[in-house]
C-alpha cells in the first residue's frame, strides 16, 4: 500500500507555486520525493511522467489549431458542400484546399509536429525556421525553408491541381496510394506513387486526365453535392416534350456520356424517320413486339407506344442502371404502365402474366447482345456510341422473317473517310475522301449489315438509307432462307475510282481476274496519265438504297401523325428513288398501295383479298418467293443510278453555270434519268457519264463578263431569259430528231410570238 501511494504521489501535479518560470512547453517538474519513492519500488517513473505529460499536451495543442483551421475554413464560404459534418462519411484530405495558402498553414502546422519529434529527443528549443512539405514524404523533400517551400508548393503541387467547385484537388506524394510491386520487391513497401484525391468520392487516381474524367462523370451522374450521395435525378431534371411526348432530362443531356441518360435534339429527324418505318410495318401485321435496344431517356420507345398503342409491344432496354430509372420515370410521366424485369425484383409496378398490356412498356436493363439472343423481335432499333457493328450478329439471330431492323451509326470521322484506319478496323473497308463520301458511308453501314445477315442464313432488302451530318441511318427488312442470303451477299463488289476526275463505276462481278480493272473506268485517264490513277474502294453495297413503295407509304404515315420535318426529307427521298424530277405526290391514292409490294408483303387496300396476306412467323411459299424474285429483277432494271455528282465540283473556270434546276432539265432533256439527292444539296444522281456531264454542264454555261464586254449593249432580263430559252430549245430539237413537226412549230410560236426589240429576234 505504501508503494502505491508513493507512485500515485509522483505522477500528481504540482501546485502552480513549485512550477519554474520559463518552462510553459515543457512538462511539469517531477515531485522532489519521486526518486526516493521510485527507488523504493525499484522503478524509475521519472522518464514516464515527463513523456508521458509531453504527449498530452502536443496533443491538445493540435487539436486547438486543427479546430482553428477548420473554423477558418468555414468562414471562408458558407456554401462548403464538403464541410466535416456527421452525416458525411470521413473528412476530405488535406490536399484538397481552396488556396495555396491552406497548404502553407498545413505547412506550419506540421512544422509544429516536427519540433515536438526533434524536441522529445533534444531537451533545448528548436529555433530553425525548416518547414517540411505536408504532401510529400521526408525521404521525397526534407524540411526546408518558407521560401523554398512556397516555390515547392506553387510548382509541384498547386500548378497541377484539378480544380472543382472552387476546391483544387493537388496532386498527393503520401503514401496513400501505393505502387504496384515489381520484380524488384524489395523498397514496393517504401514507394508511393503520386496520386490526386477525388472530393466527391475520395477515390485516388493516378493520372490528371483521368481525375478530370472522373470528376466529369460524377457531375453527368448528378453526385456533386456529397460524396456516396447520388442526387435524384428529378429535383435537378428538367422536362422537353418531343412529339407529345414528356421526358425528363438531366442538365447534361446534351453531352454524348457511355454512362449517363443521353438526349440529342438534334436526332429529332432521325427519330421520325425510324418512327414512320415502324408505323408502316404496324400496318403489315399487329401486334408486332419492337425492341429499343439503348433506351437512354426511353424517348423512342415511348412515342412507339404512345401514338400506336395496341398495335406495338414496346420493349426498352438500357444496361445502365440510372437510365433504366429515367426510363421507368418518364414511362410514369407519360401514364404508360411499366412492366419490369423478370430476373429483377417486384417493386409493386410489376404486372402479372395475365394483365393486360395496353399502354404497357417492358423495361429491361441487360447486355443489348444478350437480350437480342434470348428473345426474338419484329422489330430492332440499335443507336449505340459510334459503330453498330458490334451488335449486328446479335441483332439478326432472332429476328423474325420480314422483319425490320434499323440502326443509326454516328462514328461519322470513320464513315466519312475521316479516320481511315478506323473504317478499316471496322467496316474491313478501303475508302478514300471523295465527292460522294456520304453515300459511299452508307454503302458502307449496308456492306457491314449485309455480311452479319447472311451468316445467319439471313437476306436483306434495304427499305432507306439516310447519311445526314450527325448519323448514317439504315433500315432494312430480313429475308429468311440462304438463297436470299447468297443474292444478297453478291451484291456487294468493289468500287473503281478514279483519282484524276472521280469518274467511278462498279466492278464487275465474276472470279476471273482482269490484266487492267481500270479499263471498266468510262474515262480515258488511265491512258493519258503517267502512274497509277486510280483506286479500288470497298468492298461495298451496290444495290439499290431505297424503296418506292416504302418511302410512300412512309410518307403517308408521316402525313397521318403530323411529322412535319421528316416529310420534306422523304418526298426528296420519293424522288431519288425515282430518280425523276417530279415532286407531285398522292398520299391518298390506294391504287398507289397496290402496285407497291416489297419482298413478298402484300399491302392491304380495297382490290386485295385476304387470301393473298402472309401468315406472321410462317415461311414464305415456293410461289411467293418466285413472284419476290420476278419482282425483284424488274425493279433492279428500274434502279436509281449510283453515286451522284456535285455541281460546283465540276464548274468550268471563267463561266456562269445554270440554275440546278434548270440543269436538271436539261440533263433529263438530253435523254438521261436524273434528280436531286438528300446526300449533298448541290449533287445531281443521274445516270450519265461524267463527260456527258461535263459536255451539257459546258454547253449551258455562259462566260463570265469582263471590263470591255460590260461596256457593250445591255439586254433586259426577261429578253435573256427568252434567248437562253431560244438556244435550249433548238439543242434540244437537234438531240431529239424524232420530234413531230407541230411540236416544232409549237414551240418556235411560243418563243416568238412574244414582244421583243428588234437586237433580240435577230439574235
């Protein structure tokens, strides 16, 4: 009992008179009995006491300037979304700060921590003003000078900071990350590589780039207001409205993210368009199940169910689990009924087996592969990031006989003969930058989906091809059976090119090998020039890119729903397949609808029986697919030219060339098919060789007038026009011999009868 009451009289404080002066850091004076009270027991307390009071007071002391610092720092700004409270997780690090001084007063602070350490083993004052960096180890920069170590801070850390939110996250040497071992092994322990501190989920990253890129898919995910809190995307969505149908949208939705719900206003054409080819094949047979296989916002699907109704069974797919949310909100949004997920749990909006699915959209979030391969469709629509080739193989395994399938393609740097090498990689295609490079794309895209066809014993028809500014649309209908599959895959060929004057032509089909393929070339540059003059591009599609019958009633559902911006695209669509000038369209003619059959589907109007329908899922019979075929090799006489050509491309220097209009006319006049085309605004598709087009582009071309020619006698428009028509009219007459007489005389008193001034009717 007396050894315990000498030691707990030793380790007592002493009374504030017994203290020295002098001696306010340091630990108090031991007791003068402590020694003999400690030797009685045969134990020395004296070095105990003194470390042991040392300790408790460095760390009231840091404790004190930590609250000061975070006190600070609160002042600073009341809007600290990342201030230490108990509803967050953990505190951020300390090399997340909002200005370069922060880092000094950490600086100091752990200036602090190091005199204590060197005065636990030195029993004077440190009086050296070294500071040691508080984001790097001792072993990577020792203590050193304020003004070394504000260069140090300034240029290593703070220049290479990712800033957020008015924070910098600098870059970190503590051994918080560490490195991956090596062979070596040996110092893996000791070695720590530089790293950055994410502020919202305190992950550590090696590289700058990839901070940022991190940091950005926290903000399109909506996580910046805390760290593992996801904010709910209905408090910061807003709502567009696209074709009476609501959607909400984060405030990113404009920015093309592998993670986020994407919305691109942009694409509203390209919507429409798959929405009319849905609609057509609504009409064919009902109900038909459809699948959007990359949902983002369910806008798509959405309007599929909520303007055909009954007649579609709308499937929505997305493998992101925060746009599968989206999806199901916005189905809830529009009043659609969601039907959820087998393999996902029942959260009281599943319905049963047995309800019916009027209005009912079936939300699914799988692999677009996977759920291809376990289900079958009417009707597929892939609209991934960039290529769509990933997804072909999948997309015609299960789907059923004269079924659609659509895909929009938006790597256009590849399809636009951009990034070659990704075309190559891609597509297995040899392309160069021509005049005709949006239609050689689509080609392309139809190449790609022709050869994913046919290794399903599967054929296609193309229904539509589309190559716009942000995507290369193409929908086409699969055809069963592998003689389909074999005159499909025939007609994919190489494309000759020449380099000199883009003329181009297809190569022939057959295995024989030709000494010299450039002598299919309609131009004569291969002998004229030196070298090589030109390419083969391809392989790629060279059958026809659209379907009249298709495109009409395509426009007839355009029509119907009010589709305003895709209508004027389709009848320039109607014409190009054509390939005529006529714009007069009747969307109201039933006779129109029954001369229009594709692949065996016999439209309903007044004059079919319903004998002559095709029975859904069912094979097609000997005698439909010999009328298909019959059909088949009459529309292919009628085909549209392929590739067409730019008018200012091949404009004469130092002449005025005519109105496109007017060209056109005259071209069609001459005796060749010709039209205008929605691939380039100035290209004219006709089938006339590129020296014809230059010999009637140069014979209406008038020169430029100079300096001494302005000089001359003035002619009024009106008398120009008359003259210009003169001249057409007489080429026209001496191209065409077989002209009636009358017809002559008809148009001579048409010209002449008119007032003119005497300069004029002798010209």
């Amino acid at each position: 009992m007396a050894a315990e009451a000498a030691a707990e009289a030793s380790l007592a404080p002493l009374p504030p008179e017994q203290r020295q002066p002098g001696r306010e850091d340091d630990a108090e004076e031991k007791p003068e009995g402590g020694d003999e009270t400690a030797a009685l027991n045969g134990v020395d307390f004296s070095g105990k006491v003194k470390s042991n009071n040392l300790d408790v007071k460095v760390e009231s002391e840091l404790e004190t300037e930590e609250k000061g610092v975070e006190q600070e720092s609160t002042r600073e700004s009341d809007s600290n979304i990342l201030d230490v409270s108990s509803d967050y997780p953990r505190e951020k690090h300390i090399s997340i700060q909002r200005h370069l001084a922060d880092l000094e007063k950490l600086a100091n602070l752990k200036e602090g921590e190091f005199t204590m350490a060197v005065s636990q083993n030195t029993d004077h004052h440190v009086t050296d003003e070294k500071k040691p960096c508080p984001l790097c180890p001792e072993e990577k920069l020792k203590a050193c000078y304020s003004h070394k170590l504000h260069r140090h801070l300034q240029n290593l850390h703070w220049k290479v900071s990712v800033e957020f939110e008015g924070y910098r996250m600098c870059i970190c040497h503590l051994p918080c990350h560490p490195v991956k071992p090596n062979l070596a092994g040996d110092q893996t322990l000791s070695k720590m590589g530089a790293h950055y501190h994410c502020i919202i989920c305190s992950a550590t990253i090696t590289r700058r780039t990839d901070m940022i890129s991190h940091i950005n898919r926290h903000v399109n995910k909506g996580e910046t207001e805390s760290r593992f809190v996801t904010v709910p995307a209905p408090k910061s969505s807003q709502v567009l409205k696209e074709l009476a149908t609501d959607v909400q949208v984060l405030p990113n939705y404009s920015t093309p993210q592998k993670t986020d719900s994407y919305f691109n206003p942009k694409m509203k054409l390209n919507r429409q368009l798959i929405f009319c080819a849905l609609a057509v094949l609504a009409e064919e047979r009902k109900p038909i199940e459809c699948l959007d296989a990359f949902g983002a916002t369910g806008i798509m699907g959405l309007q599929w169910a909520k303007h055909l109704r009954s007649a579609v069974k709308v499937t929505i797919n997305d493998c992101n689990e925060n746009s599968v949310t989206m999806i199901r909100e916005n189905c809830h949004l529009n009043k659609m009924k969601v039907k959820l997920d087998t393999m996902e749990e029942d959260n009281g909006e599943a319905m049963g087996d047995g309800e019916e699915n009027t209005d009912t959209i079936e939300v699914t979030r799988m692999d677009a592969n996977v759920i291809m391969h376990l289900r079958a469709f009417d009707f597929i629509h892939l609209d991934p990031f960039g290529t769509s080739v990933n997804y072909l193989d999948s997309a015609f395994r299960n789907v059923r006989n004269l079924g659609i399938v659509s895909l929009t393609s938006t790597d256009t740097s590849s399809l636009y003969a951009k990034a070659q090498h990704v075309a190559l990689r891609h597509y297995g295609c040899n392309i160069v930058r021509t005049e005709y490079y949006k239609e050689l794309g689509a080609r392309m895209v139809i190449a790609a989906v022709t050869r994913a066809a046919a290794r399903c014993n599967k054929g296609i028809e193309v229904l539509l091809a589309v190559a716009l500014e942000h995507f290369v649309l193409v929908v086409v209908r699969v055809l069963r059976g592998p003689s389909t599959a074999d005159d499909s895959a025939k007609k994919i060929r190489y494309l000759i090119h020449c380099q000199w004057c883009e003329e181009r032509i297809f190569q022939k089909q057959g295995n024989m090998v030709e000494e010299n393929s450039y002598q299919q070339l309609p131009c004569d540059c291969h002998g004229s020039m030196p070298g090589k003059t030109a390419v083969a591009l391809g392989p790629l599609w060279s059958g026809s890119l659209f379907n009249t019958g298709f495109l009409r009633r395509m426009l007839i559902e355009a029509v119907q729903y009010g589709l305003d911006e895709a209508q004027p695209l389709l009848k320039t669509l109607v014409c190009e397949a054509e390939c005529t000038t006529s714009k007069h369209f009747s969307t109201h003619s039933p006779s129109d609808e029954n001369k229009q059959e594709e692949c065996g589907v016999y439209i309903k109007t007044a004059n079919t029986s319903a004998e002559s329908y095709l029975v859904p899922g069912k094979r097609k019979s000997d005698e439909v697919i010999r009328n298909a075929a019959k059909r088949q090799k009459s529309e292919n006489s009628a085909e549209h030219p392929a590739f067409y050509y730019n008018i200012h491309r091949h404009s004469i220097r130092g002449m005025n060339m005519p109105k496109l209009n007017k060209f056109l006319n005259y071209l069609s006049e001459a005796g060749y098919r010709v039209s205008r085309t929605h691939f380039d605004p100035m290209g004219v598709r006709t089938n006339a060789p590129l020296a014809q087009f230059k010999t009637v582009l140069m014979k209406y071309s008038t020169p430029t007038y100079t300096g001494g020619q302005a000089e001359g006698p003035s002619h009024r428009p009106g008398d120009a026009q008359l003259g210009e028509q003169a001249r057409a009219a007489a080429d026209s007459k001496a191209d065409n011999a077989d002209f009636l007489e009358d017809d002559k005389s008809a148009v001579a008193a048409a010209l002449f009868t008119k007032d003119c001034p005497a300069p004029c009717a002798a010209d």
